[in-house]
C-alpha cells in the first residue's frame, strides 16, 4: 500500500462516517404501521399494566377507579370498619344503599340504575370493584364521603347527608355481597289513618 491510495481510504472512510447516520436516518424515516389498538389506552402503573389491554380497562369507571386508587390520601389508608358485620348492620346498610345509591349503581350493584343511564363516566358496577384487592375499607369511605369532585364525576359526596357510621353501615352492605333487603317488613296494623282530614 502507498501512501496514496491510504489517503483516498481514509478519505472513504471518513465519508462513510458523515454519511452514515444521516443515510441510516433518512431510510428509517418510513411510515410506520399504525400501533395495535391493544397497545394504546393502557394506564400507567402496575395495575394499569395489568388491565389496560383487558376487558375492563377500557371502560370509563374503570380509568376513574384505577385514578382514585392511585390517588387516595393518606388519612383515609389503613382506615378499618369500626363495625361488626352483623346482621343489623347489614341491614341498616342496605337499607341505605337501596334508599340512595340504587338509583345510579343498581339494586344489586351492577351500575345499572335508572339515574346513572345518561351519566359519563357511567356508575362504578360495585359488585365488580369491590371485591377487588385495591378496594380497601378506606378507599370506600373515602369515595363514598367525598364523592366525585376532584375527578369531576357525578358521584356525590356523602359526607353531609350520611354520618360515618351509616356510611360503615353502607360498606358492610356492599361487603355483603348486595344481599336482598325486606323493604316493608311487615306492615301489619300501621295503615296512615285516612279519617284524619277535617270531615
Ligand atoms: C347520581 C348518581 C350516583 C349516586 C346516587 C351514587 N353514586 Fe356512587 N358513583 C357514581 C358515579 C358516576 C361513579 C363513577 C365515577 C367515580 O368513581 O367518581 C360512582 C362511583 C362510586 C364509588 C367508587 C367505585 C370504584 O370502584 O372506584 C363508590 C364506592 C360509590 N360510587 C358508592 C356510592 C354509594 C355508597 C352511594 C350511596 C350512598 C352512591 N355511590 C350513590 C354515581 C352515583
């Protein structure tokens, strides 16, 4: 080798180094095939990665749901219910949850009440998210007290209408597993006395 052709490789080289990249580049450039629908719409987080291509993470309770679990603050984890799930717990609860949550989640929890049919996102079919593992005692209080606000639901915050207790009452009942409640239990001689008009 002289000392000439050494120089018009190097040069060669040299070339192929600045031309190189850009070359590379340039051909990679090419539209790419559309990403699988199964790819997109998946949450972030451990849970997301779990359930965002399955059935139920594309439905909109379930995005608020995974948001809520994520987000829940700190005074509200660890929380326990303070009551035994006794049978007049339950039915207190149930009582409740028949008088005010039934008309959006259903009577038995499917997210299938009358009030909740034009809603978006829809009701949280509880039947299904609460059994979950992520659906703590607290989560529940805490989205049952403070309701949809800070994830503009129309969930309402219950924690005027309802005292702590009564909401206890209402997860025990949820807990339950939706169980029929009696909603006149009895009526036997409590018929209103229709003789107390004025003539
Ligand atoms: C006006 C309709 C409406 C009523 C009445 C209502 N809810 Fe809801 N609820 C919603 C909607 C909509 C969502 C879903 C959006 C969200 O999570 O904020 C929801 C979500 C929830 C969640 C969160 C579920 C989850 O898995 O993350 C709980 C728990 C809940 N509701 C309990 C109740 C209880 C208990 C009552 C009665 C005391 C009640 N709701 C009454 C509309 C309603």
């Amino acid at each position: 080798m002289n000392g000439k052709s050494s120089l018009i490789l190097a040069a060669g080289l040299l070339v192929a180094v600045l031309i190189g990249p850009w070359w590379a580049q340039a051909r990679t450039t090419v539209p790419r095939p559309p990403v699988p629908q199964s790819q997109m719409g998946m949450v972030p987080g451990m849970m997301g990665g779990m359930m965002g291509g399955g059935m139920m993470g594309g439905q909109p309770w379930m995005r608020i749901h995974m948001q809520a679990v994520h987000s829940m603050p700190p005074e509200y984890r660890g929380l326990q219910n303070p009551l035994k799930p006794t049978e007049e717990n339950i039915l207190a609860g149930g009582k409740l949850y028949q008088q005010t949550c039934a008309v959006c989640h259903g009577p038995t929890g499917r997210g299938d009440g009358p009030g909740g049919k034009t809603l978006n996102p829809p009701p949280a079919p509880l039947a299904l998210t609460v059994p979950m593992p992520m659906t703590t005692d607290g989560y529940l209080f805490w989205r049952i007290k403070e309701g949809g606000q800070p994830f503009g639901t129309a969930m309402p915050a219950w924690g005027a209408a309802l005292s702590e207790e009564q909401i206890w009452q209402i997860i025990l009942y949820l807990r339950a597993g939706f169980p029929e409640i009696p909603t006149n239990p009895a009526p036997s001689d409590t018929t209103p006395s229709k003789s107390g008009e004025n003539g």
